[in-house]
C-alpha cells in the first residue's frame, strides 16, 4: 500500500484507494467515492478497523484514536529472523573484508559450534554456554567465543538489542609443550602412511614442513615448484607470505598426491574448497597409541629437532614464518636475507634425521637369491 505524508490538503487531493501516513505506521486512510474512512490494520493478521471519517474525525483526532487502538492490541510481536539466515547474510556481507583463510575459519566455527535453528532473539545466554562448554579444547572454545560474539556483535542493531554473549569469558588457555619423542613420531607417521590420501598426506607433510594446518590443507598445485613450497599472504595465519625448501621426501608425497584439482587437498564433494574434518579425522589417527598430541604439536616437534641437530633459532623461526622472533624490530627492517639456503641446509638435516627416526628397529629387507 503506498505510504504519504497525511495532512489535510494531501487528503483532500489523494485519488481513490487506501493510503498509509508515514507519521504514524499501521494508521491510514480509505478514499472512496462517497466517503473517507479512517482504519488501523492490527496484528499479524492485518485486521483492518475503522475509526471514523473524515472530515467529521479530524487528522490530529484520529492519529490519537489510532495510537489508542495500537498500543491496546494485544499481539505477538512478529519474531527475529532464524539464526541460520542471518548467519548467512553475516558470512556474505562480513567476510568481504577477511582474507579467504578467516573467512574459511570463521564459516567453520560458527557451522560446528552453532547450530541453532531458532529466531535470533529466543538464543539465550545459556544457549551460547552451553554451545561453548561442549567443546573440549580451551584453545577451540577461545575461538568459538570469539566468532560467535563478532556475529552477536554484527546483528546489533540490525536484528538485536542486546548480545547473549555479554559476561562470557575467554577460558584461560594453558600454553602446551607437548613434543612427541621418536617413538612416537614414528607411530604418528607409520599410521598417516596407514590412513593414506588426503589425510595422512596431510599429516605427514605437517611433520615435513612445520608449517600450520590450515596452511598445508590449503596448498594449489600453483604455489608448489619443484624446489619450493610458496604460501601467499592471504593464506597464512600472519598475512605474510613464505617460501620453504621443499626436501626429497615432501616432494615424492606432494608428487603422488591425486592430480585431479587445483587444490592439492579438496574437500570431499567441492573440489573448489580445502580439505576439512581435521580433528575429526584425527579419531583414526589416535588409534596408532599416541596420547594427548593435537596437530599442532607436530610444528612444536619440527621445531624442537631443528634445535637438536642444531639449526639457528632465526633460522627455524623463518621456516616457521613466525612474525616476531630473533630478527625482528628495526632488524627486520634492514636484514632481507632470505636465508633461503640456510633453510635448505635445515630441511635436508630433518629428512635425514626423520628417515634414521622412521628406520630405527625396521627388519632388514630380505636379500634377492
């Protein structure tokens, strides 16, 4: 129905029809050939009541009488939009600004962490504690509070007054130290070896590499050269690019990786989408008798080896690209060395060490008669 500014000479110039005043909303006018009625349309029903005519009911008399009725009905307000639409609207217009890797984090929590079905505003506190308490690792559940607080955030005032995440707290999180031992990296291995493409690769590529998860299950065909490993910016938890040896035996697993996508590691069904279901993936890779490691551990091990065979602290910490570190301030600024060959020479070391690791208590393979 078309909305006008009512006053009396708009009234008296209006052709036939129903008109509503953008003064008072719900409240409006019938111009018929013979009369002009005054209505209010109350409820979810759209129940049209007179209240008088016009001229005999003045303008200013009828907008009181309108205000009257409306605020008298007693009426379920019309709901907030479903959590799972506007979940949707927040992914589209939000993650314009991320860089496709938050983007893809961002979309994760949210769709494992939160699946509620009901209007925005019937999500209650207890609802995000509860969503928030079922996940175990302090470190997930930090990351869950923050995406679904910049959501709640995101919906205010749009669609909410008031966040349900008000007095949620960041659970403290205990920075761990695991590193598995030999035994244990060979388990580890032996049993990605098992589990095979795409998700042992994964893993085995994490004890390779160093690099981070989400880097390595991201990886395209176009950032591999036969020598190296080239991460843009936009992949990377930093936003800094990085380039990696790639060492003999990273590149006999990359080459016999499946050459169907662009993406080395597609998720199943959407070959245009990485890899997902690492921690739920990682159930059958426990199975090898490891305790209490998480994929990220693996890095700290990588790490911790380096040290061992003695590769320079700067030296790992740019093969992890880490942002701050031994080089770094003023430093940085004015030392661009790659220390690209200082990598290699790391690399090598750790595949060597890695295989001595892999063929430790191996059985001699049999000789040809």
């Amino acid at each position: 129905m078309p909305v006008v500014h009512l006053t009396d000479l708009a009234i008296r110039s209006l052709p036939e029809g129903m008109f509503f005043d953008d003064h008072t909303p719900s409240f409006g006018i019938l111009i018929g050939k013979r009369a002009k009625t005054w209505l209010v349309v109350k409820g979810r029903r759209r129940v049209r009541e007179r209240i008088g005519r016009y001229p005999a009911l003045s303008l200013a008399e009828a907008r009181r009488r309108a205000a009257i009725v409306l605020a008298a009905t007693e009426e379920e307000k019309p709901s907030a939009p479903l959590f799972p639409d506007i979940k949707a609207l927040f992914l589209e217009r939000h993650g314009v600004a991320l860089r496709p890797r938050s983007l893809y984090q961002l979309n994760r929590n949210l769709d494992r962490h939160f699946s509620w079905s009901k209007p925005l505003d019937k999500i209650t506190h207890n609802d995000v504690a509860r969503a928030l308490e079922a996940i175990d690792a302090p470190s997930q559940r930090a990351h869950a509070l923050k995406d679904i607080r910049t959501f709640f955030n995101w919906c205010i005032p749009r669609y909410l007054t008031v966040s349900p995440c008000i007095g949620l707290k960041k659970p403290t999180e205990k920075s761990r130290d695991r590193t598995l031992n030999n035994l244990e990296l060979k388990s580890v291995w032996r049993k990605a070896e098992e589990i095979g493409y795409p998700y042992g690769s994964i893993v085995r590529l994490l004890i390779l590499t160093g690099q981070r998860a989400g880097e390595i299950t991201a990886l395209r065909r176009e950032w591999i050269t036969p020598t190296h490993i080239n991460i843009p910016g936009e992949f990377t938890k930093n936003a800094r690019p990085t380039s990696i040896p790639l060492g003999a035996m990273a590149k006999e697993l990359i080459d016999a990786c499946p050459d169907k996508t662009e993406l080395l590691f597609p998720a199943r069904g959407n070959p245009n989408k990485p890899f997902q279901g690492l921690q739920s993936r990682k159930v059958v890779l426990d199975q090898c008798g490891v305790k209490n490691f998480t994929h990220h551990d693996l890095r700290r091990t990588f790490a911790t080896n380096l040290a061992a065979l003695g590769t320079p602290i700067h030296v790992t910490e740019k093969l992890l690209n880490h942002v701050s570190g031994t080089v770094s301030g003023v430093a940085a600024i004015y030392n661009r060395h790659s220390y690209m060959e200082e990598m290699r020479v790391a690399i090598d070391a750790w595949e060597k060490r890695l295989a001595a690791i892999l063929a430790e208590n191996e059985p001699d393979a049999p000789s040809g008669g």
